[in-house]
C-alpha cells in the first residue's frame, strides 16, 4: 500500500494538495490551524513525519515561529516542499529530510523533539510499519512530549458506518481518479497508541467520524 501510493505521489507531487483538500472536504487546513494556534509554541522542536509538500511545517513557522524537521520519503515532494518554504521565507525555522518515517530509529536522539505530527500519513503506512513508528516516535519525544495524530478513521456507530460506506468510499475513489492518491482508514488505533505506552489526551472527530484528530503524550 506504501510503495503504490508514495510512487503516486512522486509522479503527482504538485496534485497533492489538492487531492487531499477534496479527501478531506476542505476540512484538513482548518485542523492545521488549529493545531498550531492551540497546541505548539515557539519553544518547541517538532518533527513532521510525512511533511508531503510541507503545507504544516510553513504555517506553522509562519505563524509561531516554530522550529520543524520535517522528513518524507518522496524527493519529488520535497522539492515542492522546498519551494514553499522559500515562498514564505521561513528557511531559518524549517528544515526538510529525505527520510522515510520508519527510518528515524538512525537519525533522531532519544528525546529530541517536544511534539511528532503525523498528518495523513499513518495511513500510507502498513500497520507493521505504523508500529514501528510508534516505538521510534515515543524513543524521540522528550518526557511529556506530545505526538499528534491527523488521519482517516472508520467511524463506530453503524449508521455513521453507512454513511461511510456510501459517501466516504465514492469520495476516496473520485480522489483517486483525479489526483492518484490514495488512503486507508486507521483501524484500533488509540488501542495501539496505548499499547505503545501513550496516553491519550484528547480526540476530535470530523466529517463523521471519518477523519479523527488524535493528541497523547509520553508517559
């Protein structure tokens, strides 16, 4: 699942945004924005795993001046990531790796950032894949660190589920046909979180339940 959607995203590095503002029906960059204003301060060290073309790591340099690492394994999506960031002059607080997400265990000291975002890329990941990010993301956060969470769930009341099956999946299919991206709804996921010795803060939920906003912290 990984390996054909980030080959996707290498040959539509510049339909991403797009593709995933019509996924998230113009939802995603309002969650972003919240995320920043309520959630970072300029004093943090972030990493942003999956930065894709680094739509995150801009506002929120922009906006709190916030100093990111941000890693994706795609160097066609960096380069627009790149670009971005020179847009908006924020060179001195964003820095952009070639790096995979379960690569980190060679890259990162332990305790090294205040907060992880993962936004709508767990989902790229085999869930072998998602737990080992888990581990190395929980290795790199300082104690108390923050790791937050943007991704597709598949909601838990059964009507919602109907919904899901017959508005969601059309619309993910409608997202593949224009953009060639594609995603997969996370599935037990606070139950995993916890496992890997999290513990859950808050969640919110959108789009019916569909998209879930996910905060824990480091024990």
């Amino acid at each position: 699942m990984s390996y054909v959607f980030m080959k996707a995203l290498e040959k539509k590095a510049e339909k991403y945004d797009r593709g995933i503002k019509l996924l998230t029906l113009g939802k995603l960059p309002k969650i972003k924005k919240w995320i920043v204003e309520k959630y970072l301060t300029s004093a943090d060290q972030i990493l942003d795993i999956g930065m894709g073309t680094g739509t995150f790591a801009v506002l929120a340099a922009s906006m709190k001046k916030v100093n990111v690492v941000g890693i994706d394994q795609s160097e066609k999506m960096l380069v627009v990531a790149n670009r971005h960031i020179n847009e908006a002059n924020v060179q001195e607080y964003v820095h952009p790796m070639h790096l995979a997400a379960v690569e980190i265990d060679s890259k990162f000291l332990n305790e090294s950032f205040d907060k992880v975002i993962a936004i709508l890329s767990l989902s790229e990941m085999y869930r072998s894949e998602q737990d080992y990010c888990f581990k190395q993301i929980y290795r790199v956060l300082k104690a108390e660190g923050q790791f937050i969470i943007v991704d597709e769930t598949i909601p838990e009341k059964w009507w919602k589920k109907i919904l899901y099956f017959t508005i969601r999946v059309p619309l993910v299919f409608l997202t593949y046909l224009f953009t060639n991206l594609s995603t997969k709804s996370l599935k037990n996921i606070n139950h995993r979180l916890l496992e890997s010795n999290f513990i859950i803060i808050d969640e919110k939920k959108y789009l019916l339940e569909t998209l879930s906003l996910i905060r824990v912290k480091k024990q």
